[in-house]
C-alpha cells in the first residue's frame, strides 16, 4: 500500500473533494478508457493532455489529475480512491477509547493521549472514558478499539519476566541466576507496542466465542485477564473460536483476550524424558519444573518425499506373534486395533520396554484415559527402568477437551525435537478414537456443522496431518526417524467404522486384535488374517526373515483344518499332525505381558519350532519347553544367541547348530520327564 497514494487521498479529503465527485472520476476512467490510455501516453504533449482532463473530469480533481500526468502516474488513482473511501469509513465510525490508570491524569496528559489517538487513527470520531484500576500497580494502559497500549508496571514486569524466561532458554543449564538476572537487566527496553485485544462474546465447556480479534491467526495463542490461555480454533466473519488451556473460572462475557501472536507450542529438551507431563508440556509428577532449551509448535509440516528415506531398519517390539509375520520398521506408522480390553496397550507397553539399550526414544500420549490407569502404566515402566528413555505425555479424562485435542500434537513437537536431533524415537497414541471423540465436542461446541456420525468433516485431516509426521530422515537431515503407533478402539470388532477405516487408510498396516481369540487364552491376541504390515520383510533382520519363512502358511493351513476337521473323529496322519504343529505354534505365540524376547530368542524359537522339533510335546506344556530351552542355549552355548544378536544374520551352519542343541535339550527333556532345572544369570 503506497504511503504517496494516501496523502493524495488526504489532501483530497482535506480540500472537502465529495465522494459523488470520487465515483465520478472513477467512473470516466471506466466507461472511458481511450481517455485513460492518452492521459498516460507520453507520446501526447502535456498541453494536450491537460486539456482533456479540463475538458472531461470534474473541477475538484482536475489539479490532482494533472500532478499525477506529470509524474507518468495515472494508474495510481485507484489506489488513491481506494484510500480515500478507508480514509472516509474510519473518521466516519465511531472509536471507543478506554484509558485505565492508578492514578489519575492531568490535563496535559489527557490532551496528549488524544493528540496520540488522533495522529494514530486519524479521527475525532472518539468516545472517551477513564476508569481506575489499581490492579496495574502504576501507570496506564490505553485500549482504542481492539488495539491496547500498555505502559503500567504490571505490564513492565510481565515483559520482563517474558525477556527473562527467554534469557533463560539461551543460556548454557549451569549459568547461575545472578548471570540470568545482569544480562535480563542490561538487556531489557520497555516498549509500549500495540496489542490487539478482543472481548468474550460467551463463554462455556472450555470454549470462548470473541469478538474484536480481527486478525487473530488459526493456532494463535490468546491470553485471557486470569492468566488462562487458549488458541484459536475457529475463525468465522465477525468472530473467532477460542479452545481454553485452563481454568474458565473468573472470566465471563466482555472480559479481555489479547493476542499474543505466537503460535500454540511447548518448550522442548532432554529433560523430559524420566518425566509425565500434561499436554503444555507442564510437570505433574511433582519431580520439579522441566527446563526447555527450544520451543516447538505443536502444528508442523510433515517432512516433505526428498525429505525421507526408505523405512528398513527394523523396531523390534519383543512380541514373537509381531516381529516374526507384521514387522515394524522405525519411522513406520502401524496402527493397533481392536474391542475394549483385548491387550492394545500392552502390545505398546512390551515395544516400549523393549526398547531397553536399543539407542530408542520413547513417548506414550495417553489420552482421555483414569488418572489410575496412567498412574499404574508409569508405575509399571519404572519397575522396568523404561522411564530413563521414556516421557509420558498425559491428557486424562479429567481435563477438558481442548488439551485432550492438542497432546498428542504437542507430543509429536517433542518428538520431532529428538528426530531431527538424528534419534530414534517410538510415540504411542493412546488412543486416537478419544482422540476424535474430542475433536469432535470441541467442534459442535464452535457450532461446526456435524456429518457422519456427528464427526466434522475434517476429522480424516485431524489424524492425517498427525501421523504424517512419522517418517524416516535422510542421511542430511540427521537419518532419526519416529515410529508411530496408533491405537483405536472398535466396538464388536467393526473396523469398518468412520474413525477405524480413516486411520486404516493412513497409516503403514495394521495390528487387529480380536475378542474371541483374547477371551480364549491366545494372549496377544492377533489376528493372523486381518493383520498386515505394509512395509513388510523390508524392515525385518535377515536373520528373522529366514527363520520365520513358512510361519503364516502354516497357521493359515491350521485355521483352515481345524474349521473342517471339528467335527469330524476319523482323521489321516498327516491332518493330524497339521494339526499338532498348529497348536504348537499357536502355544509358543502366546506371550506373558512385560515379558519381551530378544532377537534371537525368536529366532531360536523359530528355527527350532517350524522345523517340526516340538510336535512331540504336550501342548499345556510347550511354553515352559521354550523357556527351559532357551535358558539351555543361554547357559550351554551363549555365542549361538550373540552370534545373532551382532550380524543379525543366520546361515545354514548356524541353522543346524541350533537343530542339533534342541535336539539335545529335547532327549534331556524326555529322559527327565521335563523336570529340567535351568539357571541362568541375565
């Protein structure tokens, strides 16, 4: 916008030029543009020129016209009427001035602060009322319009102690407090810039409805007068959505929101992991405050395709029945699924605890869930000395569901935060279906319109723009990498459900757990069938690929003959023994809970079952063979398991070892009738 056009519009205004005579000029030009095209030829003698502007425009403008064909610089009228009407419409309307003071001005001050307003806003269009507040501990703070000017103590110190939180972050975590305080104090310039404030249309359910923000931002932070904060949510013609942070008690309808023009965000650092905190990224595990070196946004842009690299390194989770036919890779999307209570938060839990010395960054999002619940699973990952390389991020049932809505956002940033420090990082989202469940109040709380299921029609890009964010980095970018896994919850088993197939369709595969098998004894629960991992045997070790080759076939070979044979009382040797090596594989996917295997005890397991060596146990009793067997490998012969665990690799040599060493545990375990005691130190 040219600061020449308004002055013109100005000294128009100022030479009392109508506005009938503006739009008539205007209008010339635009039923007439020969006129135009040789009022800005310069081919054209001036004389000549000035000549059809006498002899075509109204007298008002005429020498206006003529300064602009002298400087070539017709086609800025335009823009000077243009600025003409903005001029017009803001004397015209009338401005609403509120000064706020401890003690009261004196005259000249008060013919000062209207000189201020004028010369700011251009008007004597203002009403103008004084207002004591002793809350500000001195000075004054001016609001015209929807615009604040703050020069009270109060504001003086908030700014200060802004500037000193920021001092703060800078510095190195053993510079002393007295460093802290100098350099804030050298440093620090009082400045009365312009906020923008807006007044509480309504207010209720963690949702303030505003008016005034005029150019408040989608995301931006908001401050209320209790200290509250919220971000912006929806922006409508005439008013803003606000989502409140915190506690609504003490305002009501015309308190005060000033824009912050900050996006919503939290500090992030090394030092929350060991830590719970709530979806601000605030403490509430009572271990002290948590210092933050950055601050992150808690909306990102997902990586761009240059960006990332190909997912093959694997993430082991621990668990035989995953690693083995759905494996994980890190920067990899898998989704858990299934009914409520059918083990989807343990799946997460052993991948969490298995990540033990694997160079692994962990953070579980728990959403929506009892404080008791978070509570135990904290209690469970110190028992297990996971909480070293773990942060819980916790957005309970008890908080409103605006921090229920930005955790696992907020979550991601701290995530990022490690990725692009080139760390692996595993986030767990638990669970996305109160997740939507949220989004979904919140939104019919702004009076968006409902669809499907009372979903708004954005709910897909609510989990969309947060799992694609999880992705492996190139080798420029530091090569970290986030693994997300999502966990969703069905009722009866229906994946086809809104949210189900809206997650389905983003993320890398799935794990379908299944009522029916859980509720049976087969613990985790897994659907074979319905189950995929769509980045596949790319993100497994060769070592796991090659012993777990026939592993699908034959239990799908199983399932099949078991539905055909349940009847049926005569039956041939070799259904028979389908059958047997079935169950024995169905046995040795069972899995205690907190109880991970290493990479080569699966593989261990693996070779040894798919090789039909354990048919000739009792299936009640095939989870204590694998145990005792294990610990004879572990004990007899250890370079076999460390063998696997460094080259990741199994070669036909190695493959007859083991045969040959269970071969030997299984005539020891006969010849004792399984009462095989195994000691080992781990």
């Amino acid at each position: 916008m040219s600061q020449n056009a308004r002055e013109i519009a100005e000294r128009l205004i100022q030479s009392q030029v109508s506005e009938s005579v503006m739009s008539s000029t205007s209008r010339i030009f635009k039923v007439l543009p020969q006129t135009a095209s040789q009022l800005s030829d310069p081919t054209i003698p001036i004389e000549k020129r000035y000549e059809v502007i006498d002899s075509v425009f109204p007298t008002e403008v005429r020498k206006t016209l003529k300064s602009l064909c002298d400087d070539n610089d017709l086609k800025k009228w335009d823009e000077i009427a243009k600025q003409y009407t903005n001029i017009r419409t803001s004397n015209e309307r009338q401005i609403h001035v509120q000064l706020r003071y401890v003690t009261r001005p004196s005259e000249k001050q008060l013919m000062d602060i209207q000189k201020f307003v004028f010369d700011k806003y251009n008007t004597h269009h203002f009403d103008f009322d004084l207002c004591e507040d002793k809350s500000l501990g001195g000075g004054f703070i001016l609001e015209v319009g929807n615009d604040q000017y703050d020069w009270s103590t109060i504001g003086r110190r908030n700014q200060f102690l802004e500037q000193l939180k920021n001092t703060r972050s800078e510095l190195t975590s053993d510079a002393d407090i007295i460093t802290i305080l100098q350099q804030s104090v050298g440093n620090f310039d009082l400045k009365a810039e312009k906020k923008e404030i807006g007044f509480i249309e309504s207010i209720g359910d963690g949702i303030a409805i505003m008016n005034g923000l005029d150019h408040a931002m989608y995301g931006e932070v908001i401050t209320f007068d209790n200290g509250t904060k919220g971000m912006v949510q929806n922006i409508e013609r005439d008013r803003i959505g606000v989502i409140l942070f915190g506690d609504e008690s003490g305002l009501s309808e015309g308190s005060r929101g000033i824009r912050t023009g900050r996006m919503a965000g939290i500090s992030v650092s090394d030092e929350y992991l060991g830590r719970v905190v709530n979806a601000l990224g605030e403490p509430i595990d009572g271990l002290g405050p948590v210092n933050g070196s950055e601050f992150r946004a808690i909306e990102q842009p997902a990586p761009g395709i240059i960006d990332r690299s190909p997912v093959n390194e694997p993430m082991q989770t621990g668990i035989l029945a995953i690693d083995s036919m759905f494996p994980i890779g890190r920067g990899q999307r898998e989704l858990i699924i299934g009914d409520r209570q059918t083990g989807k938060t343990s799946i997460a839990i052993d991948t969490i605890l298995n990540q033990h010395d694997k160079n692994c960054i962990c953070i579980y999002v728990a959403i929506g869930q009892k404080e008791s619940t978070v509570a135990a699973l904290v209690e469970t990952l110190k028992k297990h000395e996971a909480m070293s390389y773990t942060c819980v991020v916790a957005a309970t049932a008890a908080d409103p569901a605006p921090l229920q809505y930005i955790a696992p956002y907020a979550a991601t940033s701290l995530a990022e935060y490690f990725m692009y420090k080139g760390q692996d990082v595993l986030i767990v989202y638990d669970d996305l279906s109160k997740h939507a469940v949220a989004y979904r109040a919140l939104s019919l709380l702004l009076g968006r319109s409902p669809g499907r299921e009372a979903y708004p029609g954005d709910v897909f890009y609510l989990h969309s723009r947060l799992l694609e964010r999880s992705c492996h980095l190139n080798s420029k970018l530091g090569g970290g990498s986030i693994t997300a896994l999502p966990i969703i919850e069905t009722m009866d088993g229906d994946v086809s459900a809104y949210i189900p197939t809206n997650v389905i369709s983003i993320t890398d595969g799935q794990i379908f757990l299944e009522s029916n098998l859980f509720f049976e004894g087969q613990r985790p629960a897994v659907n074979v069938g319905l189950s995929v991992s769509r980045v596949g045997g790319a993100a497994q070790t060769k070592a796991m690929k090659k012993s777990s080759g026939s592993l699908r076939i034959d239990l799908a070979q199983f399932r099949e003959m078991a539905v055909f044979t349940q009847f049926s009382s005569d039956l041939d040797q070799n259904t028979k023994d389908l059958l047997t090596q079935g169950n024995v594989l169905m046995e040795l996917l069972k899995q205690p809970l907190c109880n991970p295997l290493s990479l080569s005890d699966q593989v261990i397991t693996l070779v040894v079952a798919l090789n039909h060596s354990m048919m000739s146990i009792e299936k009640k009793k095939v989870k204590e063979f694998q145990g005792k067997m294990l610990s004879y490998f572990a004990q007899r012969y250890p370079e076999i398991g460390k063998n696997i665990e460094i080259s990741k690799m199994i070669g036909e040599d190695e493959k007859n070892q083991i045969l040959t060493v269970a071969d030997e545990f299984l005539k020891l375990w006969k010849d004792n009738d399984g009462n095989v005691e195994i000691s080992v130190e781990k």
